[in-house]
C-alpha cells in the first residue's frame, strides 16, 4: 500500500569518514510487503554512534563505506506494505530497529538479539535513523500511547538495554544493586533498578556532578570511587551492572557482590580485560554480558507510560540534521546526558 503525498528524495546525514559527516537527499527506501515506511520524529544519540563517528569502528563491527547513524528512534508511519494493516498509517510508533532472519538457531530459541544474521540499524553496513524517512518491519514499530512524546518514545531504546540488564542480573524486589557509571545508560539503569523493586541502588562515578544527578534518578546512594574502596567497602550487594567500560570498575564490582550473586557487563570498555577468576570461582559469582535485547519494548512502554520511568528530562541537547555532528560531539560536555536529533527540523 502506497500514500500518494510522499516526497520522492529525503534529506539524510552520511558518515562518509571519520568526524565526516555530509547531508545526501536520497530516494525514500522502499518497503516491502511487512514493512512499514515511517516518518522520523526523534533520534537519541547513543555511544555507538559517538564511537562509529569518532573511531570508524567497534571491535568487529568496521565502517567500510557511506553509513547513516542513528538507532533510537520514534516516528509516524506514513505507509505500509501489502500484509501489514493499513489502519497502521497515522500511528505513531517506537522502532525496535533490528531485522533478524527469523529462521536460525538462536531466532528458534528465543534469542534473536544474537541472530547472526542480524541487519541492525546504524551497525554496518545498514543504515540507521538520521534521515526523513526509515523501513522497518510491521512487528518492530510499536505503537505507542498518546502520553509518551517522540524523545521518550526514542529512548525507549536505551530502557531497553537496561531493562534486558535488570532481566539478566536478577533483580526482584528488595534487591540490592551496584552501578558503576552514572553516563546515559548508568542513569537509566538506576531508573529501571528501581521500578524493577530495587531496595537499594548504589551509582559509582569519578565526576561529582553526575553522582548528584544520579540521586535524581533512582539511586539511593552514590560513591567516589576515588574515595572509597569499593571491593572492600562491604556493600554485598545482589548484583552489580558496570556501565562504565573500566576494568578498574569491574574488578572492584565484581568483589562487591554477594556469594552467587550476579554481574552484568554492559558498558563498551577494552575488548579485553583481566577479571579475578580465582573470586568469581569460590564464590561462584555468575558474570555476563547483554547484546541488545529480545521482546523489552511492551515492558519498556509500560514503564513509562505508568510513571516508573522518566526519560524527557534526560535530553539536555536537541539538534537538527544539520546539526548532526555538533549532537555526536556533545557528550565532551559533562552537563550533556542525552543529546536527539530531529531530522525533519
């Protein structure tokens, strides 16, 4: 099904090289029978973006040619494909912006967030969101109340990672946590700690002015980890979730957590770090990491809609699509938190 009012060309912003971003007018992408064509509202500015711009790279993951970031992401959907519901044009959605094939090992048991076969928006070589226009699958556009504006619904993508990271790490009501970084993703986390029934959620961080927000949003308590020894402070919490990326960070949570308690690795830190084996082994400690997410947007929605989470006082920059490489570098700026991109503005 097609909308005869639709432009023929998009403006969009290209990572065409390191710090090298340019604006390209682009045909509208074609969808195709379960997809649906929507209107970007709204797009976070995630550190993986911050790191394809800066670096060209994450680990495996190389940015060989033109590349559009952006995968945070709220809109309208303007058209729809030939089995996707045609009521849907009009509504406005939250895209969970991954494509797996549905058909392999880990998409049969549950676990399409590691399909590897996965097309994910503004990882190469799919393009992401800082454009007009996006595609994605009828199943991945979710519709949202009318109470959640286009940021809230954008970062629902960020809640979504803390909310696999609360899944992974156990955490129930009276739960005791630790969490290292009070960046976007600490901050966040602390929020969904708490409406996961958290008793008490403890932020670490080195920069003063982001532990006293950290109090704003969820935790109970925050520490210098310059000041105080967090492995030997005795803080036996249930489960400690580093949103940091420091070895340091992680080491010292790891001891900070109780006898078969959990930790869950969230932040990007060195592709390899030393962890105390020999501690995790006699107190059988259970450590992980998390990629992305499965089936978290009902619940993220949820927790918004309903209060437990707050999510638009966390945008502290907004920007055009011209505006595009002043929102990647914005996070120099320790006042910044989260940074959006509007890109029909």
């Amino acid at each position: 099904m097609s909308t005869s009012n639709l432009p023929e060309s998009m403006r969009t912003s290209v990572l065409v090289g390191v710090k090298n971003l340019t604006i390209e007018d682009r045909k509208l992408p074609a969808y195709g029978t379960d997809e649906v064509l929507v209107k970007i509202a709204a797009v976070g500015v995630c550190g993986s973006d911050v790191h394809y711009f800066r670096h060209g790279r994450i680990g495996d993951f190389v940015v060989d040619g033109p590349l559009v970031l952006g995968h945070e992401v709220s809109g309208t959907i303007v058209a729809v494909g030939d089995s996707v519901d045609p009521s849907r044009v009009g509504q406005r959605v939250a895209i969970e912006p991954q494509r797996p094939c549905g058909k392999c090992r880990e998409c049969r048991a549950g676990l399409y967030n590691l399909c590897p076969h996965m097309e994910f928006y503004a990882t190469p070589p799919i393009d992401g969101a800082f454009a007009e226009y996006a595609v994605i699958q009828d199943a991945f556009a979710h519709a949202i109340p009318d109470n959640l504006t286009d940021e809230a619904a954008a970062l629902l993508e960020p809640l979504s990672v803390a909310i696999t990271t609360m899944r992974k790490a156990h955490v129930v009501p009276g739960s005791s946590v630790l969490i290292a970084g009070a960046g976007p993703i600490g901050i966040i986390c602390a929020q969904t700690a708490k409406a996961f029934g958290a008793a008490e959620v403890i932020v670490t961080d080195l920069v003063a002015e982001k532990r006293e927000r950290a109090l704003k949003y969820g935790a109970t308590r925050v520490i210098d980890p310059v000041e105080v020894d967090i492995a030997n402070e005795g803080l036996d919490v249930n489960a400690f979730i580093d949103a940091s990326g420091s070895p340091r960070a992680v080491t010292a949570g790891i001891k900070a957590v109780r006898p078969a308690g959990h930790v869950v690795l969230v932040g990007l830190g060195n592709p390899e770090m030393t962890l105390p084996v020999e501690h995790i082994q006699n107190y059988e400690i259970n450590v992980t990491g998390i990629f992305r997410y499965t089936d978290t947007w009902p619940a993220a929605i949820h927790l918004v809609s309903s209060g437990l989470v707050e999510l638009d006082s966390l945008v502290t920059g907004r920007f055009g699509l011209d505006q595009a490489e002043e929102a990647l570098e914005s996070d120099q700026d320790p006042a910044s938190l989260k940074s959006v991109v509007y890109p029909s503005k």
